[in-house]
C-alpha cells in the first residue's frame, strides 16, 4: 500500500499525467537511472486541492528495472522505460489503454525517494 502527499512542482505534474491516463508511475528509492529496482504503483485515489498539491492511495502492483531513463526539460520530472510489465497486464488489460498494456518498453514517469509518471 502507498500513501502520499506530493507536493513539489515536478511530482504535482507526475499525479496529473498519471491520474488522467493510466493511473501508473514508477516508486523508486534511489535516484532514477538505468538498472536502478523500483515498483510499478497503480493509483487507486486521488484528491487534489486547490494549490495543486495531492493526496494519492495506491498499490505497488510489479518490481521492475529501470531502463533507459531521462529528465524531461522544464518539468525535472524524470521517466524511464520499463521491459516487462506482463505480470501486471495480464491481470488488468481491460482497464488499461492499448499502450499501457503493452509488455514491453512501457514509459513510466519515475520519482525517487517519492515517485516518477509511467
């Protein structure tokens, strides 16, 4: 289970992108590069206010590795690709766009010590 308030600028637009689309992103502990472990979390809730802040409920559904990983200009918002989702999206391809239920080289927006957008 996951529970967090996000409330700096780059992680604010990580919850937007991820809530309006597929409702992923990428937990990692360290910061974000290449072979760094990490957990896919699927956003169950969310409340956002006024500020833009919010307040997100998830659950970490796959450990993955970092692939190639990248910081989006004018965000610092970090992303990377992911190889094999196809635990996750055998049990959950009727909920997902067709490019979120690809298994591989999936793009997850990452966060480190917090989250990243997938």
């Amino acid at each position: 289970r996951v529970s967090l308030h996000l409330f700096e600028p780059r992680y604010r637009v990580l919850i937007r992108r991820a809530w309006e689309s597929n409702r992923l992103f990428l937990y990692t502990a360290s910061h974000p590069s290449s072979g760094v472990r990490g957990v896919v979390v699927e956003v169950e809730d969310v409340s956002f206010t006024a500020d833009g802040r919010a307040n997100i409920i998830g659950q970490g559904v796959q450990s993955v590795v970092a692939g190639d990983t990248w910081r989006e200009e004018g965000t610092g918002l970090y992303y990377s690709r992911v190889d094999d989702l196809s635990a996750y999206s055998a049990g959950h391809s009727e909920r997902r766009s067709s490019s979120a239920q690809t298994a591989s080289n999936t793009e997850f927006g990452i966060g480190f010590n917090s989250c990243t957008l997938l």
